[in-house]
C-alpha cells in the first residue's frame, strides 16, 4: 500500500524535524519540509502530497493563511494548520481558508496523527460527497413531474413527456428553442415572468421556488397554476452548466388550499405567530402543532401528526406520570392548568418548560389546547446562579483573606477568617446593634466615613487601603482592604481584608537596618578615601625627594593610579547608591586630574571628551578608570615629544552601542611604530590596561595608529557569569 505523503511547511527547524519524527512513527511519508510561502507552493507542484501541515506564521512576504488560500485556488490538498496562537481573529482567518483544521504546537504524537487521519477521512468524504450531490440533485428532481432543462444560456436541451403535456409543446418543438419560448410563466398579477428567476439561477447559482401565484401560459393559450423549482446544473467542479427546472399542474390543490385556509386561517394566524409552542391533544394523539412545537422538538410536523406517535413520548420520566393524570382529569376541570415540565426533543435534548392546558373544542370533538412556553434558558440561569452562589460560599468560606459584606445597617456576612481576624463571633457582627466603627482605630476613623459617603454619592475611589483596627480582646492590628461597591440600587460593600501587621513591623525593622547600613558604609567609604589621600600625599612627598627621574616617573604613575581609585569613593560618597557609578562623571572627573597633574596648560594640550551617560557598578567602573589613566597618561608622557608641531589634541569617547559599551581613548602624537603589538607590550602601563580589559571586563581592546594613536575598547553593559 502506497504510503501516505505530507508536506510540512514550518519555519522552526527543530519543531518541523520534531514533526517529521512523529509523522515517520505512524507510517506516513515526509515528501519535503519547507519553511515558506513560496517554497510550499513549488513544494506542491513537485511533490503532489496528500496533506499539507501548514505553519501560520511563516518567514517572507506571505504567511500560512495566504498561502493556502493561493493552494486552494490551484490545488484540491487537504490544509491542517499549526500554531500556537488561539486568538478570535486567527480562528477566523482559517476558517476562511476552508481548512480542515489546526494543531496547537508544542503538538502531541497522538492528537497529531488523530488530526491528520481525522481530515484525510473528512476530505475523502468530502470529495465523495460533492460528486453525489451533483448527480443527484439534478436527478432525484426530476422523478415524477414535469421537466426542463437548459443549458447556461438559457436554451431547452431537455423536456419530458409531462412537460410536453403541460405545454403542449412536443419534444421536437421544444429542443433549441429559448426557456420562455415554450415555459411560458406569469406572475398572476404584475405579469412578471420566469427570466428573472431563470437568470438568477445561471448566473448567481442559486435554487429558486415559485409559489402558488404563477401561471403556465401554454401553447393553447390556457392559463394552468404551476408549483415550480428551479435549480442550476453543475458539474464536478462546480461549474454551473445549465438549469433544471421541476414543476407540475396544482390546480386541483389550490382549489383544496383555498378551503383549508379559510376554515383554518384565523386559528392558524394566531398559533403560527405564536413565539411559544402550541399543539392540540385530541384522542390521545396530536391533532395539531405549530411550526415552534415543530422546531424545538426537532421533529416534522407530520412525524407528530402521524397516528403511529406516542403522545407521551415528548415528556421526560419525571414529568410523564403527573402528565397523564392531568390530561385523564383536564376534561372534568374547566379552569386552565399550568404547570412546570420537562420535554424531551427528537435528539433527546431537554427542554423545560411551563405548559399550560385548557379545553377547547376541535372538529367539533372536545380537545385539550397545550401552550408550553421555553423556560430552559431560565432555568439554567437559575442552576448557573445557584452553582455560582455555591462556589463563592465554598471560596469566601474558605479564604484565608477575611471577607464581609456590609450596609447601611452594618454587616451582611463575615467569613471564618474574618471573625478570626476581629475576634468577634458571627451573631455579634451580624448585630443590628453592632457597630462597626468601634473596632475602627481613632485615627482611621474618619477616613472610613469618608469613604462612604464618596462611595454613595458616586466618587471614585482606590479601592485598596490599609487601615488600624482594634480586635475583641483591644490587640491592635494592621489590615490591608481591598473593596468594591455591589451592583444595585443600595449602598453595600463588599470587602476583602488581610492582616499585615507582621509586614508592617518588619518593614519598620528593615527600614531601620537599612539605615544604620546606610551610614555604617558612607563612614567606611570616606575612611577609605582618606586613607587614599594619604597614600597619595606620601607619594607626592617621596616624588619631591627623589632625584632619579625614572623614580619619578613610577611614582607619579602610582599617584595616578591610586587617583582612579580614590575618584570612586569620592563619587560614591556623593551618590545614593552606594554601588553604582556615573561613568560619564567618573571618567570626567578622573581625566581632569590626570590633565591637572600633567600641566596640561603649560603642554597646549586640548582635552576632548565625549560620554554618554552609563551607569556601572563600582568595580567595573574602577576597571574603567584605571585603563583611562593608563592609556591618557601614556598618551602626556609619549605622544608629545618638544619638537612636535601643530595643535596638541587627547580625546576620550564612551558610547553605548546595543549591550555593548565603546570606549576610544586617542591623541594626533607621533603614534606607535606600524609593528607596535599591543599584547607584546613590555611596559607596565599597557599590560596593566590589557589584562584589565580581557580579565576583569572581559573585553576586547584594539589599537590603531593611522593618525597618532587610538585604543578601542568594548565590553559588555552587564556582567557575564565569568566576571560574576
């Protein structure tokens, strides 16, 4: 047996190989994946699968549901879609799409190959079923009575032996010859004839019926009252062919109509536009029943009017015995009898109803006139309401929260938790004399009354608030409310209360904490940074005793660094968090004492400095400055030797790029030499600057010396684990 082929158009990968894998378990064929639009429509005209699983959000210019709409134009394939959107506008898009279902991804083995032999069954059916109705629509029609049909410019290619009787046209007259040549067909009163409807059908291709008020003009010029249909003719692609038209000679039922109606019509008017069920008990069996009786039990009128139907059959266990007692007693009792019951519908659906039953007469018989009127919406509203009350019951009696309900005249209801929490019992609180007020803390008080009033003259309110209370045994509590004003006209209340005097007092006790935290880390960060100041004032003071001038150089390089360092106490001293940094300042304020301790003035350097503002905590910022100090001070001591020439220029640009942070330190010196490798560097103050960017910051630095020299430096705005 030739294996069933699907063809998968899923964008993810994995989820797609994922649903190849399950396809492969039940035995069908994966004749390609694909992941767009475009690829599925070629996909189809190479492959011709027997389904298509079809992604609705696809890559490209279109998605699933365009697509498949372009494949059913093409192809006749069945469509099942997956996604994981379950949205009204989305379930109404494919079933536009006449699509034959959909799967929520992540999907199941086993809804997934019910789904898929689920619409391979339906399409078979489907297709099986489109080719019968066309067959037989056209000819269980035209059993019996008269019979034309037309081809779809309206000429006769058919006529059958009544219709030649009918018309008094023979076949040979007829054949070719337009509709309205030989079917003669007249509105009894506005003349209008059969084109109309005729046209309506071949080019709309819709059935029409004629009623009773048309008139068959034939060849012998005799008006003859016709019951006429009027159907297209199509072929298996639905094309529309021609038209069938089926009618007969009702003459003799008009004349019967005619009678019926005026012995009926004024009972009938009455019942048929009645909205509730009206049906007639006579002899223990429907006589009567109206087109609403018809309906909601879901039987034909003459399924109940037939002799063989069991009477009681439409009435639920429950109801039958007091039924029939009623019916074998109504006779006796003139006054109407309403009662509620249940009815049983042809497809065994209940219906609940309130029937009432009087006498009446019936063909001059002595009858029972039923009247049931549709109460099971009302009931099941009832049954909704009373499950409804009964779960919150069930929830409000079992919260951990307490719940009231309050009035005018005080409480309503108070849940268990509730009377925990006040520690009043449940007949003092529902009191008439009880006040509520009195468990309220002085201070609230007003604040209570306030929001009444508020709530009864219709202002808006919050409606969560915190307020004291004092319980039964005058414990002093602090509650967190949460309440709403009930629908109607009456002011009441509905209220969910939540002791939180246990988070109040230990937000008080974190509060404190904080603060002695607070000032125990400012004391640290200012010894800290005086500390620094020493250091750097006794490394002044050695560089002023020191004759050797590299001595001097390492010196005021230790200043310099220790200067990075001493910056951030100083800048976190001044700002409220205590670990974090503005590295744009930072950087600013370091740069300036680097410029300050060169004499940068007395040089005629230009300092340039560009920052975004960057928030960064303390240690990556302190990494950040001592690269900054290492390279600007490379940058004073080296890229300006006495004779160079022209204008003197160190710039520092910091942005923020994405998650990265861009750092170029750069001067217009004499640049480094074109083999310069800043990973082989010997001197202490770029590999200090390298190992800090690879090791603490995790970053990349880069040098470039086409004009001076620039570094360039990038990292990440957050910490990754290895920094962590």
């Amino acid at each position: 047996m030739e294996k069933i082929k699907i063809l998968i158009v899923e964008d993810q990968k994995t989820v797609a190989a994922s649903i190849q894998d399950s396809l492969h378990k039940y035995g069908y064929q994966v004749c390609a994946t694909v992941a767009t639009g475009e690829a599925a429509i070629n996909a189809v005209q190479e492959f011709s699968p027997n389904l298509i699983l079809m992604d609705i959000k696809l890559k490209g210019p279109i998605d699933g549901i365009e697509t498949t709409k372009i494949i059913n134009e093409k192809f006749d394939i069945p469509v099942i879609y997956l996604t994981s959107y379950g949205d009204l506008d989305t379930v109404e898009r494919i079933i536009k799409t006449s699509s034959y279902g959909y799967i929520y991804k992540p999907h199941n083995d086993i809804e997934l190959n019910a789904s898929v032999q689920s619409a391979l069954h339906k399409y078979i059916m489907d297709k099986r079923l489109k080719e019968k109705e066309a067959w037989l629509f056209t000819t269980l029609k035209s059993f019996g009575d008269a019979v034309i049909t037309t081809d779809k410019n309206g000429y006769i290619t058919f006529i059958n032996p009544a219709a030649e009787k009918l018309t008094r046209w023979t076949w040979e007259e007829a054949i070719g010859k337009p509709l309205d040549k030989i079917f003669n067909v007249r509105h009894e009163k506005n003349l209008e004839n059969f084109d109309y409807f005729l046209m309506k059908v071949l080019k709309e291709g819709t059935t029409v019926s004629i009623d009773d008020t048309y008139y068959l003009k034939n060849k012998d010029k005799n008006s003859i009252p016709i019951d006429d249909n009027c159907a297209p003719i199509r072929d298996m692609h639905d094309n529309i062919l021609g038209a069938v038209i089926v009618f007969k000679d009702i003459t003799a039922q008009k004349e019967s109509k005619k009678l019926l109606q005026e012995s009926e019509a004024k009972f009938r008017s009455l019942a048929e536009q009645s909205p509730n069920m009206i049906f007639i008990y006579q002899n223990a069996k429907f006589v009567y029943v109206n087109k609403v009786t018809e309906e909601l039990l879901a039987y034909k009128r003459e399924e109940i009017l037939d002799a063989q139907f069991d009477f009681y059959s439409i009435f639920s266990n429950e109801s039958k015995s007091l039924v029939q007692q009623l019916f074998e007693i109504k006779t006796k009792i003139k006054a109407a009898i309403p009662f509620d019951c249940t009815l049983i519908t042809k497809n065994g659906d209940r219906l609940e109803t309130l029937l009432t039953l009087n006498n009446i007469s019936y063909n001059g018989k002595s009858a029972i006139l039923c009247t049931a009127i549709d109460i099971t919406v009302r009931k099941k509203m009832e049954e909704k309401v009373r499950i409804s009350e009964e779960k919150y019951r069930i929830l409000s009696e079992n919260a951990l929260d307490g719940i009231y309900i309050i009035g005018d005249a005080g409480f309503e209801y108070v849940n268990p938790a509730f009377i925990r929490l006040v520690g009043y019992d449940r007949e003092e609180l529902l009191s008439p004399n009880f006040n509520y007020l009195d468990m309220i803390h002085p201070d609230d008080r007003d604040l209570i009354i306030k929001r009444k009033i508020d709530r009864g003259i219709g202002l808006k309110i919050e409606n969560t608030y915190t307020f004291k209370i004092y319980t039964k045994n005058n414990r002093l509590r602090y509650v967190e409310a949460n309440t709403v004003r009930l629908p109607g006209d009456d002011l009441k209340i509905l209220g969910m209360v939540r002791d939180i005097t246990d988070r109040k007092n230990a937000e008080e006790q974190l509060r404190i904490s904080l603060a002695e935290k607070e000032i125990l880390l400012k004391e640290i960060n200012h010894r800290v940074k005086n500390n620094l100041q020493q250091i750097l004032s006794l490394l002044r003071l050695q560089a002023s005793r020191v004759k050797q001038e590299e001595a001097v150089k390492i010196l005021r390089d230790s200043q310099n660094r220790v200067l990075s360092i001493s910056l951030i106490h100083e800048q976190l001293f001044k700002a409220e968090n205590l670990s974090e940094i503005d590295l744009a300042s930072y950087i600013d304020s370091l740069a300036k004492k680097i410029y300050k301790a060169f004499d940068c003035s007395f040089m005629h350097v230009d300092f340039d400095l560009k920052a975004e503002k960057i928030i960064l905590d303390i240690n990556r910022a302190l990494s950040c400055g001592i690269v900054v100090n290492e390279l600007i001070s490379n940058s004073f001591k080296y890229a300006f030797p006495e004779n160079f020439k022209g204008q003197r220029k160190i710039s520092i640009h910091i942005k923020k790029l994405d998650n990265d942070i861009i750092m170029s330190i750069a001067d217009n010196g004499i640049g480094l030499p074109k083999d310069f490798d800043i990973f082989k560097a010997k001197t202490l103050g770029l590999q200090l600057a390298v190992s800090i960017v690879k090791k603490q910051l995790i970053g990349t630095i880069k040098s470039e010396t086409d004009h001076g020299t620039k570094f360039i430096i990038s990292f990440k705005t957050a910490q990754t684990e290895q920094e962590q």
